[in-house]
C-alpha cells in the first residue's frame, strides 16, 4: 500500500521527474536540429537509434552493478516472466523509445509528446474490446477527445497549416502505440514484481536488441568525439536512471492513479522548455489540442461507477 503519509513529497517527486522528461526531450531536439548545448557548443547531430541505443545501454551499465550489490539472487525471474520481459524490452521500451525520437527529430517536441500522450485511449479501446473494462460513457468521450486533439495539434483541424512531416506523424503515432503495447502486456509482470527488477530487463533486452541492430563496430565508425559521449551519458542519467528514481520514489506516497494524472505534467514542461529553450512555437489552436489530449489522459485514468480496480494504468518508459 502506498504510504500517504507524505502526498506532497509524492507531488514533488513526480513533477521533479516531469521536468526531467521534458528537459530530455529538449535536449534530443537540441541534439537533431544542431542547435547550441548550454554553454554555447553546438554537437554534430546524432541518429535517433543511436540516442535511443545509449540511454538504454548507459543505463544498464549502471543500474545493473548498483542492483546486484544491493539484491543479489532476488534479481531472478522465472523463465515465463523473463521471456515477457524481453518482449517488453524490445517491443515496449526501445520501440516506444526509438520512435519517439524520431517523432521529435522530423516534426517537434509538442507534436511528438503529445501523440504519445494518447496512448490511454488506445489502451482503453484494446481493454474494452477484451471485455477486460467497461467502455463507460465517460471513457469513450475520453478516446474521442483524444483524437480530435491530436487533430488540433498537427494541424488537421485550422486551415492552411496542415503541414506535418509524414515520417514523424507516423513514428509519433507508431511511439503511442508502442506505448500502449507495454502498458498491456507489462500490467501483470508490473504488478507482481519491483518495478525497478522489471526495469532492470526490459533496459537489458533493449540493450541486447540495439546491439544487433547497430552493432559496436558501427558505434565505432561513426568516430563520435568526447563532447558526445559525454552528452550521450548524461541525457541517459537524465531521461532515465533519474527521474524513474523519481517516479517511483513518488509512488511509494500516492495512489497510481494520482501519479498517472501529475504525470501529465510532462508533455505541459516539454513543450514549454521547447518553447523557452529552442524557440518552437506553438499556436492557440495547439494549446487548445494539448488542453484537450491531457484532458482526455486525465479523464481514461478516473474510475466510474462500478469500475473500480479498472483503471488502465500507464507507467512511464520515456
């Protein structure tokens, strides 16, 4: 049970790896348009796979030792749990994450966010056509809001600005369901084990994965200097082994659902550091999109009447 005794640290906690989220997804748009770093140098411009491939490795790297000094045997699964792991871990974290970059580097940071954050919606509908939940009133209003939204912030809806990349829309949309995908088939493994021993395989078969796609002799002959390696490592603390501290260190204090709802401050930080740090604009009708996607988020993740214990809940794999 979650320990309420302190909901504002709870708050705090995940508002603070919110705004990691939304810095690291600055700092990937920073890195794709070559625009400059704090302190004014500018990168050589790195590929999505390579971005996704080092924070899931760079992680593992470190979270591995600190977890096997501190359990030891308890970081077994049993082979059934293992397997679905890897299949989080490939289909769920470095899908998820790989599109998602490629979103941010072919359209912006709030079209990309925002596309992902309607992944709810499509848990829902999956859920509902399982007969797993009910398809209240409410929740399908939600899934309807969800889309005319979206349509709000790449520009469908608004004359004459309709003019989104259509790689990006679709990696965007392809990020969502990715999403989605892990939130489904990772609910029972989730709950019956630490969430950083779940963690903990999934960044491991991501890692495993990256390898034999892009295997380190291609790593090597991209000759990437010591000011990208450095970035690489610090945007995998930053985008991961941080704020996921964060995350579940506010959910030992509050309810799932009053985390999955603060959690939406992320996409609200993203597009705002955007905005600040790099200068992309976004016009009324996109704040009325993002107003209405988060809307929707919020309203997926309310119990109804007689839904109890139903709630689809999104854990985070940004």
């Amino acid at each position: 049970m979650p320990n309420k005794s302190h909901p504002l640290r709870g708050y705090l906690y995940i508002a603070t790896a919110t705004f990691l989220w939304g810095i690291s997804a600055s700092m990937g748009r920073a890195m794709f348009t070559g625009h400059p770093m704090p302190g004014g140098e500018v990168l050589r411009p790195i590929d999505p796979l390579v971005l996704a491939q080092a924070r899931t490795s760079f992680s593992l790297l470190v979270l591995f030792p600190l977890l096997l000094l501190t359990r030891g045997r308890t970081l077994a699964l049993p082979k059934a749990d293992f397997y679905r792991a890897i299949v989080l871990g490939i289909f769920g974290v470095a899908a998820s994450n790989y599109l998602y970059y490629l979103a941010i580097e072919k359209t912006n940071v709030a079209i990309a966010i925002i596309i992902q954050y309607t992944a709810p919606a499509w848990v829902l509908l999956y859920l509902a056509s399982r007969g797993r939940t009910k398809a209240t009133l409410p929740r399908v209003a939600a899934v309807i809001l969800a889309v005319i939204g979206c349509a709000l912030v790449i520009g469908l809806i608004g004359a004459g600005h309709f003019q989104v990349n259509a790689m990006g829309l679709i990696a965007a949309v392809l990020a969502s369901f990715s999403f989605a995908f892990y939130n489904v088939a990772g609910h029972d493994i989730l709950a019956r084990y630490d969430r950083w021993k779940v963690l903990l395989y999934t960044l491991a078969s991501a890692a495993a994965f990256w390898l034999i796609i892009n295997p380190p002799w291609k790593i090597i002959a991209a000759h990437y200097d010591r000011s990208q390696w450095l970035y690489l490592f610090v945007f995998a603390m930053t985008s991961v082994l941080l704020p996921f501290s964060l995350y579940f260190g506010g959910l030992q204090h509050l309810e799932p659902t009053s985390a999955i709802v603060t959690s939406c401050l992320e996409p609200v930080f993203s597009i705002i550091l955007a905005a600040m740090l790099l200068g992309e604009t976004v016009r009324p009708l996109q704040v009325l999109g993002i107003v209405v996607v988060l809307s929707a988020t919020v309203l997926v993740q309310m119990p109804g009447r007689g839904t109890r214990g139903e709630v689809a809940l999104v854990e985070p794999i940004e």
